[in-house]
C-alpha cells in the first residue's frame, strides 16, 4: 500500500473523530504557542536590552577614579579623583586612530526653575565631545563651544523631560533664561529625545552644562579633577589595544611607579552587555523549558488516545491484515496519525503564539522579536513529539495477530 492512501486513511479516522482529535492535540497547540510567545518576549526583550545599552554611547569606555588605601584600609571608590580633563584631551591627542572622541564628566544635581515651574534634576558637565561620545545630538538649538567651557560661561542644553516639565505651555525654551541655585543660565539648546535606558533611567532628564560652568557654579571647587572620562572608540575589535594604552599613558601622567596600582578604573560597555544578555537568555530558557513541560504532557495525550484507538479499532485492524495489509502499513498509519495530530496542532499553536506575542507586546508596550528560527523549531519539535509518543502505540497495533483480532468483541 502506498504512503499516500495510507495518508488518506489516517486523515479519515481522524476525521471520524473530530472532537476527541481536536482534545488530543490541545496540549501541543497550547505548549506551541506557549514557547513561541516566551521566546518571542524573551528575545525582544534581550534585543532591546541592548539597543538601549548601546543608547548610552558609541563604542564607549568610561574610566573611573578608583579607591585609596589608607593604613590597609580601602577609602572607597572615587577616594582617589586624580582624574582630571587633561587626561581625555591627552589620551585623545596621543591616541587618534583608536579614539573618535571624549569628554570629561561632572555630576550633580539642583531645581532648575522657569516661571512658576520648577524641576529637580541631574546635571552632567562635559566637554565639546559629549555629542560624539554619546552619539547624542542637539534637536533645538547648539551645542557649547570651546570657548564657553574655557569661560565657564553660564549656558546649558535641556533634556526633553526637563522641557516638558518647565515649558508646560509649549513655549520654545531656546534663549530663554532658567534658575539654578539662584543663578541665571541661558538656555542654548535641547537634545533629542533618547528615551531610558537599560537601568530604567529616564536619560532626557537632564541639564548639560560645560564642566567648568559646574565646577566653579554648582559644585564651587577649585580643583581640576573630574567624576569620570568618556571614550568613544572608532572600532570595539580595538578595545583591548585602546584600554592598555591608555592604561600605561595615565599611569604615567599621574606619575604611578612600577608597583604603585591604578588610581583608575577602565570599564568598557561589552561587560555590562554580555552580563544583560546572559540573564535575558537564561530567564528565556527557563521560562521556555518551563512551556515545553506542556508539550509533553500534550504528547502523553496523544499516547493515550492512540492506544485507545488501536483497542477501539482492533477488528477493523484484523480485518485490514486478512486482505493483504502488512504490519509496516498498520505501523505507518497509525503513526501518520498520531503526527498529523501533532502537526496540525503546532500549526495550530504557531498561529496563536505569534498573534498572542503580539497581543501581549501591544498591551504591555513590551519589545517583541518572532524569528523564522523558532517557529520552524517549535513546529519540528511538534512533529518528533508525534512520532516519539506515537510510535508505541502504532507498533503495538501493528504487533497484533490477525487472527485474534478478528475474534475481538
């Protein structure tokens, strides 16, 4: 007998039984559609995981004071800020084919206020370079010069949610002047929207001043040195190469002898990616081993109803095997059945795990990324879930003695 009118009979027993086949599949359709949705989630999630890591800058590395010892103790992170400005314009002169570009930092925080509307916010003084460094661009307005950071002239650029928190009335806030700590700045730009990042962070809550303006202003210091420097690299295949020389360049501007340790710490944007990303593909692969336990259970179930099958049909069993059929046609059959139920249930389970994915991310506003990769995964697995649990009960049937079955009652 050939595969395909064996086809045709399988598809006709199913058919017989259309609710009962419908049941048996449920539990695949639902693991289908279960794993197809967390890993839709899960993927997005890590996707955008990482668009919003690289949001915080292009190619960056941040370098940081690092702690002091004192009489054995450590004094803490930043105990030592030998960092100064001259650092990042050093590194960038001697280093211009690995660096595009760099700005110092300096931290603070104050209520600006405009009118009858105030903001408490984050203040970052930088450089000229923070643009490049950020990969963060002026949407109103410019961006300070170098002869405003040398004057520390009282200028500074808003983030959108400080706009839309002090300019409530959609007044254009370009050359207008705001308050901080009873000082008056003029407003010379605002930046694009960028969003939040990884953390969460609102990143448009925000004023940028030049560093000079913040540490004269706001902060009231004297001393040159600086919370953190910023490099943005040309190319990330360059890294290790960049990190040791501007390693042994800042050892040697702060005049660190040959057993002395860093009073610097260089961090670079590739650890806290692969730490993001492993605890979003583990959280993935959780959640999806925890949806395939429903794929077996839905396999037990195919199992279950093909041996109730093969005993509901045990004469017409015999019957088939006394006009020619061979124990491989009675196999085949029965195992064809038990895949199409699987198959069509992955269909099945395919369509509403990408429909619910989708639902989910349009009502949670979540990232969703569906690849071709895992729906064909999910409707594989499908399948070898029907031939593994189908198997025994299709060799048993094809197993049984004609003889005695035709005497079954």
């Amino acid at each position: 007998m050939s595969i395909l009118m064996i086809f045709r009979v399988a598809l006709r027993a199913i058919w017989r039984n259309k609710v009962r086949s419908l049941l048996t599949a449920l539990g695949i359709i639902v693991g289908i559609a279960a794993v197809i949705a967390v890993i839709a989630i899960g993927t997005g999630a890590g996707e955008q995981m990482k668009t919003s890591i690289n949001s915080m800058g292009n190619n960056l590395v941040m370098i940081f004071p690092s702690s002091m010892r004192m009489g054995g103790a450590s004094m803490g992170a930043g105990a030592s800020n030998t960092l100064t400005a001259e650092d990042g314009e050093q590194i960038e002169k001697d280093l211009p084919n690995l660096v595009a570009g760099q700005t110092p930092m300096v931290r603070a925080s104050a209520q600006v206020i405009y009118g009858e509307n105030n903001w408490s916010t984050s203040i970052s003084g930088v450089g000229t370079g923070f643009p490049v460094v950020r990969g963060w661009d002026v949407g109103e307005g410019s961006f300070f010069s170098e002869d405003d950071i040398q004057t520390g002239r009282r200028v500074l650029i808003l983030g959108k949610t400080v706009v839309d928190n002090l300019f409530t009335n959609g007044e254009n806030p370009i050359g207008k002047s705001i308050r901080v700590k009873n000082m008056s700045f003029k407003v010379i730009g605002v930046m694009e929207r960028k969003g939040s990042n990884s953390m969460g962070q609102d990143q448009d809550d925000i004023v940028v001043m030049p560093y000079t303006t913040v540490k004269r202003t706001i902060q009231r210091s004297s001393f040159n040195n600086v919370n953190q420097l910023l490099v943005s690299l040309y190319d990330m295949d360059d890294l290790d190469e960049a990190k040791a020389e501007m390693t042994s360049l800042l050892r040697q501007r702060h005049r660190l002898g040959a057993h002395k340790e860093d009073d610097f710490n260089i961090r670079d944007m590739t650890e806290i990616t692969e730490m993001m990303t492993s605890i979003s593909s583990t959280i993935t692969i959780l959640l999806g081993a925890v949806a395939s336990i429903s794929l077996i259970v839905g396999g037990i179930g195919i199992m279950n109803i093909m041996l109730v099958s093969v005993t509901e049909r045990t004469k017409e069993i015999g019957l088939r095997m006394a006009i020619g059929a061979r124990p491989w046609d009675i196999l085949m059959q029965f195992l064809l059945e038990a895949m199409t139920l699987a198959c069509v249930g992955g269909l099945i389970g395919t369509v509403l795990g990408v429909v619910g994915a989708k639902a989910v991310g349009n009502i949670q506003n979540w990232p969703i990324l569906i690849t071709e990769g895992s729906v064909l995964i999910s409707f594989a697995f499908s399948a070898f879930v029907g031939i593994f649990f189908g198997f025994y009960p299709a060799w048993r049937a094809s197993q049984l003695n004609p003889i005695d079955c035709l005497r079954y009652e």
